[in-house]
C-alpha cells in the first residue's frame, strides 16, 4: 500500500468539535462523498467542517490536502483501510484514533426542519435613499419576514467567516430580485442593524439545499455592511459600481458609430461591442483589498471557493482578501472595507488580465 500522510504545519487540535454539529460513527458503507451528498453539501466542505483550513488547501495545492486528510484519517479517526491503496476509507469498527475522534467519528453539521425557524416582521416604512435605489436595481419588493439563520447555515458560514460576522443580527427571507437573483440589504430594526439575505422562496424554506456558493457571496456583503460605520454603504457602493460599469458598456457600444464607416463587418461590430463589456462583479487578481469594489470583494471570496469557468479564467489566489476578512473583529470598522466600499471600480471583457463574471 502506498498510501502518502502529510501532518499539517498547525494540525487542528485533537479535542476540537465544531459548533452546531453531531457526532457521527462511520462505517464501511460511508465516505466523505456520499455523507456529504445526503446533507446537500460538497465533500470537501464536510472535510473542513470537521478540519478546518483543508477547503483552502485543496484550491492551492489538491495533492497536498489529500496528504493531510490521509494524516487526519490515519492519526484521529483510526482508519487503516483503503478502497483504492492511495487514500485511507471508513470502515466499521474502528477502535484506535485520537481524541474527539477515536473509534471512526466525525461530526456532521445539525439540520433543523425549516418549521422550527425563528422569525422576525419587517416594518413597511423603513426608507432610505440606499435602500429604495436597492430594491429599484434589482427589481424586488422589500420582505415582510426574515428567519434566522439555522444550524447548517451558521456551520457553513462559520467555516468561511469565524467569527468575523455578528450572525444573530444576520437573517434570511423569500424576496428576491429579478430572475430570481439573490441580494442583501442592511436594514434597522428596533434600535439595533440587521443583515437580510434575500435569497428567494427556495432559500426561505429549504435551508439544507440552499446553494452554498450564493451563502458564501451573500455573507460577504453582510461583512461589508457589520465592518463599516454606515452599514448602507456597501449597498450605496454596489448601485454604484453597476452603474459606472453600464454606463462604461453603452460608451463602447456608441462608440462603433465612430468605426463603422471604416469598413468593419457585423462580425467586427458584434466582437467589437462584446468586448468593451463592463462588469461590476469582474475583478482583477492581485490588488490591495480597498483597490476592489464592494461587487469585487464578494466575488472575489465565492471565487476562491467555487472557481469559476469560462473566460479568462486565473489560477486561484491564495485567498488574502478572505482571510482579510475572517481575522476581522465582529462588529467594528474595518479601513480596508471602509476603502472599498468608497471605490467605484469594475472590470472589462476584452482585457485579458480580468477574472470575468457577467453584470
């Protein structure tokens, strides 16, 4: 058997449990896959939730992490078993192991049925110009209801944020914006600053199948709105950076006027006009934090997770702007937020540096 163990530089300590989670006694017809399929989740997120810092591992070096997880298999949770001689398998009966998880367990994250939410009404005449502009860009209502966040989402979110994030003042709603397009807005509410989450009908009611990549991006403005004296800022700094972007995609598209009698095709035309597009939501790789848009930073964290695909697709940072932000203090200003969220700044399809996502 040639099975390769790597012990990680800072292992995650032996005694440690996640919160919100229950133990679990693997056998020989589990696997990170498939525990991780029944709780809507993907295995690597499973494997972080149990040792965290494994998710960022495998976005900068897979052969690595899987070294690390074989260690965590072998050293804690006492598996000597393997389906495919390079990786340790459950099996059943596992007596030896280390710690919290000696004698084969993990920890699974809880999940609550959507009927036990906590729920909160929104009054119908909180009002600001932020806010109104908000719904009005997205094409949304402003939600009546908001639940708190359960179990398996403040797991996730825990993996990706710590403790960087006030989640009790973080909720979640059915609204959504047009095509069903999730977005966040900050709102005050009896003398305190709520975060919501719109993230649709599906979202509301299903927590367990929520998209996890759409959490993680949504999260990342309710950091922006808890780490800035004016928790509307990152709102105002979003309507602003799509704008500048839309109005910089129509300047292209005039533009062609001034070429279109030089002999240029429709083809020229169209590739022309395709490549002066402008997006709030692409981003270039290697900035300083307060360099990048509101739009930016939140793509930028979903990217490191859930690489994209497409075009001009970069290889995966080492995660700063992330890690940036789950160092941060709960609850108190961050300059390098208060920074971004004053940059208007977006991306263009033609340059071939860019990471590109659509407006």
């Amino acid at each position: 058997m040639s099975i390769q163990k790597e012990q990680p530089t800072n292992p995650v300590p032996d005694t440690y449990k996640p919160s919100a989670a229950r133990e679990y006694t693997v056998s020989e017809n589990d696997s990170w896959a498939t525990l991780a399929l029944g709780l809507h989740m993907e295995p690597w997120d499973l494997i972080d939730f149990n040792f965290p810092g494994m998710k960022p591992l495998v976005r900068i070096n897979a052969q690595r992490a899987c070294r690390q997880v074989n260690w965590y298999l072998f050293e804690y949770i006492g598996c000597e078993k393997s389906t495919d001689k390079y990786n340790y398998a459950f099996s059943s009966g596992i007596t030896r192991g280390s710690g919290v998880h000696k004698g084969g367990k993990i920890f699974l994250p809880l999940v609550d049925a959507a009927r036990d939410y906590k729920t909160i009404d929104i009054p119908s005449d909180i009002g600001s110009p932020g806010l109104t502009a908000t719904l009005s860009e997205v094409r949304a209502r402003l939600p009546t209801t908001a639940r708190e966040l359960q179990p398996v989402e403040l797991a996730f979110a825990k993996l990706w944020y710590s403790n960087s994030l006030v989640y009790e003042d973080i909720y979640v709603s059915d609204a959504e914006g047009v095509g069903g397009r999730p977005f966040t807005i900050a709102l005050p509410l009896k003398k305190r600053w709520i975060v919501v989450l719109n993230l649709g009908p599906k979202g509301f009611n299903d927590p367990v199948a929520i998209n996890k990549a759409t959490l993680i991006r949504e999260l990342a403005h309710a950091w922006q709105s808890q780490h800035h004296p004016d928790p509307w800022q990152f709102m105002v700094n979003s309507i602003l950076c799509r704008r500048a972007a839309a109005l910089e995609t129509l300047s292209i598209a005039t533009l062609w006027r001034d070429y279109r009698d030089a002999g240029a095709t429709k083809l020229d035309q169209k590739e022309f006009i395709k490549r002066g597009l402008a997006s709030a939501n692409a981003w270039y790789p290697g900035r300083r934090f307060g360099q990048y848009g509101g739009e930016q930073i939140a793509q930028q964290v979903q990217d490191f997770f859930f690489p994209p695909v497409g075009h001009y697709v970069h290889p995966p940072t080492h995660g700063e702007i992330w890690q940036h932000m789950r160092k941060a203090p709960p609850g108190k200003p961050d300059p390098d937020n208060v920074r971004s969220l004053k940059t208007i700044s977006f991306g263009l399809y033609g340059d071939t540096s860019i990471v590109w996502h659509s407006p």
